[in-house]
C-alpha cells in the first residue's frame, strides 16, 4: 500500500522509495528500503508525520503517495 | 569571501539544523564573528577567531550533496577545514550520525560534539560515549552548549581531532579512485554522484550514490543503536507540544495567536511607540535641525548641493532619518520574533499545518518561509525563494510577495490607520488582500505548467530558545539589513532631490493625481504616496497619515497602497531573480491590482 493510506498509530516497513534527489533526501531522513517507522499524525489529504527512530518527519501528501509500504 | 592565509588553521563548525551548532561555536568566539554571504548566495557564513584560529560556522545541513545552496556552501568551507568540529544531538544521534559519517568517509579530521546532554538526561537517554568515540575512530566530548558544560572540555580536545574509520563497504570502491582523485575527499564525491567534482575530473556518474546513502544510513542506525540506552519512552512535553501544534484544531488557533504577536509587536510596540520616539523625537526632534544648521554653515541653503545634503531628500537627512529612526526598530522587532521562532522549532509545524492549503496555490508548506519574511522586508523575502526547489514555486512565491505581501515598514502605518476606524473595516481589508493573495495563487497554479514539489521536512523538538542566541542572530540580521537598505535609501536621496529641483516630481505627481483622485476617490495630495510608494514603501503609507480622509478612503488608500508596485530595492530583486519577462509581469500586475481592486473598493463601499 502507499504510505498516504496508513493510519496513525500505525507501525510499517519502507517497500521502495522514488528514485532521484528525493529519493537520497529521504534516506538520509531515514526513509529507505526496509526501514521500519510509526505514523504518528495523519492530516487528512495532508502531509503524514511519522516516527523514524525517534526522528519525527513530515512526507508531504503527494510524496507520500510514491512510496511504498507494507503494515 | 574572507580571506584564508596558507598559514592560517581553520576549524570548521559542521553539523544538522537544530542542534545548538551556533551555541557551541559563539562559545568559541565570543561577540566577535563576521558574517559574510558565500559566493553571491544568501547562505550566511560566519567566521571569527579562537585561540588565534580562524573558526568558521555553516549552515545546517543533513549532508553535503550540493542539494541546495546551503549544503554547497556548507561543503566548499569543510573541505577548506583543517578540523572539523561536528555538533550532533544526543537526542537525534541516528540521524546526526550520517553526516557524521558522511565526513569520516571524507577523510578529515573530525571531533564530535555530543550536544543536548541536558536534554538526553531528562529524557532518561544514556550514550556510552567512549565506545561510540572507539566505532567511530575520532574523539566525541559530551557537553551541553546551553548550560555551559563541557565547553573547556571540547577546547582542550580540539587538537586531537583525528580522522576516522571509513565506512568498509567503501574500501574497494576509493581502491578504484585512488589514481584518479587527488585527495579522498574527491574521490568520496566522485562515488557519490556530485555533478560539480564529476565535471572537474571528467568522469561520469557511477549511479552509486543511493547505494552509498542508504548503507550510511543503515550504519548510522547501528551505531547510535549500540551506543544508546533509552530507559522510558515516554512523550515529554516538548513532545506533546510540539504534535498539538501540527492537528489542525490546535495548530490554526496558535498561529493566528502568534501572527496576532508579531503584529502587534511589530505594529505597535515597534513601529508607533518605539519609532515614534526614535524618529520623531530623536531624528526630527534633534538630529535633523543640528545636521541642516551644520551643512548651511558650508552650504548655503536653497542651493542644489545644500538640498542634496540636508534638503526634504538630503543623503544626511532623510537617508539617516528613516534608516535609523523608523526602519531600525521595526526591522530590529521583526528579527527578534523571527529568530525566536526558528530557534523555537515552530517554522517546520507551520510548514506541515499550512501545506494542504498551500499546494492548492501550488506551493508547498516550505514556502511558508519566504511568506513570513515577507512581512519582515519583501526584499530579503524575494531572495529567500531560493530555497524552493522549483522555478515554478519561485515564480509564484515571488509574485504573491510582491503583489500582496505589505513589508514591516507599511504595517504599522497600515496598522496605525485602520484600527482606529473600528473592525468592520480591518476586516475587510484582511479579508480584501486575502482573497487577491488567494486568487493570484489560483491562477498562477492554472497557468503555469507543472506541479508543486513534495514537503519532506523534518520536525526539530520544541524548546525554549537561548536569549543569547536570538540576540545575536537578530543583531546580525538587522545590521546586514541596514547597511543594505542604507545604500538604496541614499541612491533615493539623490534621485528624489534631482526630480524634486527640477520640477520632475511636481509633474509626475500632477500626472498621477487624476488617476489617485478619480479611480480611487482620494484626495488629491494622495498622489504623491503613490509615487513616493514606489521607491520605499514607507513614504507612501508614512505621508497619508497627515491628509485629511474619511474611514472609507483610508480604507481604500491602505488596500491599494498594500498592492501597489514593490518598493525599488525588491524590484532589483526580483529582476536579479526572475526572468525579464516575469519581472515585468509581476510588476504591471501589482501596479493594476492596486488601481482595479482599490477601485472596486471604491466603487462599492
């Protein structure tokens, strides 16, 4: 599913990321393949807050909808 | 740039945003530190001396890719550095630790600075610094900048900086580039993509950057994991606080509160009891009669040169007269606030709250940033659209900024005017500039091909700022801002005094009045604010304060005023910035959105 589907509170693991500058800013965020974080704050068609090893990020809702997770 | 003699040691302060780096290194420095802009970018970089030392901070950055104006900028300084001294938070170590890697792989010499040890303490967070210190093969001081622990430590280790164990998937890889690169440094951005080393060596990209970033990820993970014991997962304060702002239902009501804040700061303390006293009493009321009796003295008075001195538009008297009296306090007071927000973490939450809306304009939550410096100075805020990352975004940001946003030296005049006349008409102004704001936007959005870029930000904890620290960066920013406008202001001077002896003001003024009179319904003196509005803004608004209007034609007089054309510094900005033919645009647009829409206005009330 896409990471703009999941809800808070919600634990899941990265499945891919897009490719290119976005891609590399997300991983040094902590957003790559296989990472496991928690959502934290869903803002309804907005950007999703989550938690990554106590790093708390902000994915914009249309960013959110290119990367892929499973709960 | 500043000037680095072969003999000179240069220390380089290194780290992410939001952990106490300018802390850390005013310690090293003191008051004394020079801030210069790095090659013709806004990037600040600020340089001092310690210990004989030249010591020299960078921007915050996540790494050194060369993404954005700040990592390049923050990248040519390190790889200058004889040693780099890398502040990370012991609260975020995971994700501090990439950089930290990032510039171990690098090959310099590196010291870590384990900052927020207060905070890791409260947060029941222990690090076992000696065997992070041994993984990472440099040495890692514990300290906390804000309580002043552990400073004397950090100074005495300095020397023993140390360059530290690289990454080992990257052996093979630097095996490869060792007779290509001349230094390792080069040979790290050359594996890693970087298009500026990649050109200077004539390679092509070996398309392993992702590969690298995500295995220093993953080892950053590791290490912080290894060293750090996180006895409670409770949510703090700080914690709770900083997620109620991000929920809609909490976060709107606490920015409308803060922008109610700064513009009553701004507005009021500032601009009418601070700036009533510096310019009225202190300018005018002394500085003025003593400068014009000293030039007379030399000069006799009614001559051009005694005008251009001392006259209505005198270099000495009325550059001097607004820059210090009326712009200092107000621009002084919009730092101030400024620089305790970011320092409070509160920007990024404004940036994620307002994203939804502002993607509708195609903008994203990030261009919040310029939008609020507008309010500021339109100028420093039309520079700032660097940050976004498309030209689209830039154009539009850019355009609402010169259209809609009213800069700190307008609002309190603006402020002054309206309130008086009670809420109905402050509505509708806000309302009226809301909706141009909201319409421009809208149809930018539609006219321009492409889409907005995508938020990815990360959300810094809250905390209660150092006083110090907000000091001193809205000293610097102030100052900067001043010698700046000083410089506009005097080329001002002398084309105001030129027009005004020769008869060229009167007849543009003459030429406006039956435009400012007839579409507008204003008296007749109100030409001469337009026309003055469009070198500074404060002339325009400052002058109306002494016609006689009605509510109704105040109102009108403040809406249109707020639309008119940017004042001259922003219009070299935005042409400095943006293409001739958007310049151009954004520029007739205001000059007659500020005419229709006051019209309408007019017209209707």
């Amino acid at each position: 599913m896409k990471l703009n589907e999941i809800n808070k509170n919600e634990r899941f693991t990265i499945i891919s990321i897009p490719d290119g500058e976005v891609g590399a800013q997300a991983i040094r965020l902590g957003i790559f393949k296989n990472a496991k974080a928690e959502c934290i704050l869903r803002i309804e068609n907005g950007p999703v807050l989550l938690n990554i090893n106590g790093q708390e990020v902000a994915v914009g809702n249309s960013l959110a909808d290119k990367i892929e997770i499973s709960i | 740039m500043f000037n680095k003699s072969e003999n000179n040691f240069t220390i380089v302060f290194a780290g992410n945003p939001n952990v106490g780096k300018s802390v850390v290194f005013n310690a090293f420095t003191g008051m004394y530190a020079e801030v210069s802009n790095f090659a013709g970018t806004t990037v600040e970089i600020t340089a001092g001396k310690w210990r004989g030392k030249t010591v020299i901070d960078t921007p915050g950055v996540y790494g050194i890719s060369g993404f954005n104006d700040e990592e390049l900028a923050a990248r040519d300084v390190i790889i200058g550095g004889d040693i780099i001294v890398n502040v990370v938070d012991a609260v975020h170590l995971s994700r501090d630790l990439f950089l930290t890697r990032q510039l171990i792989d690098m090959g310099k010499r590196v010291i870590v600075c384990l900052n927020m040890m207060d905070e890791a303490e409260r947060l029941d967070i222990e690090i076992n610094v000696n065997l992070l210190s041994k993984r990472l093969g440099v040495p890692v001081i514990s300290v906390s900048a804000l309580k002043k622990r552990g400073i004397s430590a950090l100074m005495e280790a300095i020397p023993s900086a140390s360059c530290g164990r690289i990454m080992p998937s990257l052996a093979p890889a630097f095996k490869k580039y060792e007779n290509i690169a001349k230094t390792q440094t080069d040979a790290l951005l050359l594996m890693e993509d970087d298009p500026q080393t990649l050109k200077k060596y004539s390679q092509s990209a070996s398309g392993l950057r992702e590969k690298i970033y995500a295995e220093r990820r993953r080892l950053a993970d590791s290490l912080a994991c290894g060293v750090t014991e996180r006895q409670s997962k409770k949510a703090d304060f700080s914690e709770r606080l900083g997620r109620l702002l991000l929920r809609p239902v909490f976060g709107f009501p606490a920015l409308i509160l803060c922008l109610i804040a700064i513009f009553w700061f701004v507005g009021y303390i500032a601009a009418q009891l601070v700036a009533d006293f510096t310019r009225g009493v202190i300018m005018e009321g002394f500085y003025r009669p003593f400068i014009v009796d000293i030039i007379s003295g030399f000069i006799p008075s009614g001559t051009f040169w005694n005008d251009l001195f001392a006259g209505e538009f005198g270099m000495l008297t009325m550059t001097p007269i607004c820059v210090l009296g009326l712009l200092a306090p107000l621009v002084a007071a919009f730092y101030l606030m400024l620089s305790f927000l970011e320092d409070s973490g509160y920007i990024p939450r404004i940036a994620v709250l307002l994203d939804r809306s502002l993607s509708k304009i195609g903008l994203n939550g990030r261009a919040i940033i310029p939008l609020i410096l507008g309010f500021g100075c339109v100028t420093a805020a039309t520079v700032s659209t660097r940050l976004l990352s498309t030209r689209r975004e830039k154009v539009i940001a850019t355009a609402l900024l010169g259209i809609t946003i009213p800069c700190s030296a307008q609002i309190g005049i603006i402020i002054g005017a309206l309130t008086p006349l009670g809420f109905t008409y402050c509505a509708i102004y806000v309302f009226t500039i809301s909706a141009v704001f909201v319409l421009t936007g809208t149809a930018l959005n539609r006219i321009l091909p492409g889409g907005s870029s995508d938020l990815l930000i990360e959300l810094p904890r809250m905390r209660l700022p150092s006083a110090a620290n907000v000091l001193k960066k809205t000293y610097s920013k102030t100052k900067s801002f001043i010698s700046e406008a000083a410089g506009v202001f005097l080329i001002g001077s002398v084309i105001l005094t030129v027009l005004n002896r020769t008869g060229g003001l009167d007849f543009i003024i003459n030429a406006a009045e039956p435009v400012v009179s007839g579409i507008l319904g204003l008296p007749r003196e109100a030409a001469y604010s337009f026309v003055m509005g469009i070198l500074r803004r404060d002339f325009g608004v400052a002058g109306l304060s002494d016609i006689a209007m009605s509510p109704k034609q105040t109102l009108v007089a403040m809406t249109s005023l707020t639309l008119f054309v940017p004042c001259i510094a922003s219009v070299l900005v935005i042409f400095k910035e943006r293409s001739k033919t958007e310049a151009i645009a954004i520029w007739l647009s205001s000059f007659v959105f500020a005419f229709l829409i006051g019209g309408l206005l007019a017209y209707v009330l």
